[in-house]
C-alpha cells in the first residue's frame, strides 16, 4: 500500500517536473521561442545601426555644406542653376526644356 502510494506521488512529481521543463512558459519551448525571437532582433538591430551609420554620414556632409548639400537641396527640390539646361522627355518622344528655361529662349524643340 505505502509502496503504491510512493509510486504514484513519484509519478505526480514527475508529470510536474515534465510540464515545468517541457511545457510550462519557461520550458524548452518557450526557450526555443525566445532564442528565434532574439535572432530576429539582432538582425533588425543590425540594419537600424547600419542605417544610423548612414544617416550619421549625411548628418556630418549637411554640418560642412557645400556641394553636398546645394545637391541634396537642388534633387529635393528639382531646382536647377540659371546656366543649366533641363530637358523633359515625355511619352511622344518629343523634347521640351523646363518651363523657366522656354521662358527665357533657352528650350528645345
């Protein structure tokens, strides 16, 4: 009797000690989850620190000014110098110069 008792109170705790290191929140499964879950923020956390790096560069280029600078503006802004030509080329085929540029007789065709 005291024999089967201790047999199926061992087997209780075993079932317990099974479901805490397989299937409870922080068993194999749930580490296994978290280990894939970690992965995948490293390489998210790799590409925002690429990205930071770059946007550090750009950041250091704007604070000297320049020509990086008259660049960036100008290609935001499709602003172009008074010496400079601008062409549109549209669906027909046919070339025009950019409006202030026919304005001043400057354009194409």
């Amino acid at each position: 009797m005291v024999r089967k008792l201790l047999i199926g109170i061992l087997l209780l705790v075993n079932c317990l000690l099974f479901y805490g290191v397989v299937l409870s929140d922080k068993g194999l499964f749930s580490l296994r989850r978290m280990r894939v879950e970690r992965d995948e923020l490293a390489a998210v956390t790799d590409v925002l620190k690429e990205n930071s790096q770059d946007l550090s560069q750009e950041i250091l280029l704007f604070k000297k000014g320049g020509e990086y600078t008259e660049r960036i503006i100008r290609d935001k802004t499709n602003f172009i110098k008074d010496d400079e030509v601008v062409y549109i080329i549209g669906s027909g085929g046919k070339t025009v110069a950019a409006p202030g540029q026919i304005e001043r007789g400057i354009g194409g065709q």
